[in-house]
C-alpha cells in the first residue's frame, strides 16, 4: 500500500507504524528521519492516498488506536532543550 523506501531519497526515513481507520478509508502511520526516536504521524485517505491534515509531531514511544472513524490516540511529550 505505501512504500517507505520512497519516503526519501537518502534511505534515512522509516516507517514505524500503521494504523487503518475502522471502516479503512484513512491511515495513520508514523515516520521517523533520520533514526530518530522522535516520530510524526501522517494521516492519509486511502483512497486518494493525499494527506488529510497537518502532520502530528514530536510523537514518541506511541501506538496508534483508533476510536471508530472519530480518531485515534497516541502519545506526545516535550522536546526537552539542548541535551536534557
């Protein structure tokens, strides 16, 4: 369905998650750049395969749970400064 090894030209952008939406008409998936342990999410319609908003960030840690069609849950956290 999607193709990480597209995700950049350099090799250094994975996918970490999926998720399908309860009647399959979005995906949520998490991307990492770089080996980061810091994700975003991106949310796409599937049948279009367009993204359907702005991209969540400063995911980490996080699964993606689907509430119905409604939305999903995940977990974020603050980028702690400098080397904290």
């Amino acid at each position: 369905f999607l193709d990480p090894n597209k995700f950049s030209d350099d090799g250094t952008t994975s996918m970490s998650g999926l998720s399908f939406s309860k009647d399959g008409s979005l995906l949520a998936y998490q991307v990492s750049e770089g080996g980061s342990d810091w994700r975003k999410i991106i949310v796409i319609n599937t049948t279009t395969k367009e993204q359907v908003e702005q991209a969540l960030v400063d995911v980490k840690f996080s699964g993606i749970d689907w509430l119905g069609n409604e939305g999903f849950y995940y977990s974020s956290y603050d980028k702690p400064k400098g080397s904290e």
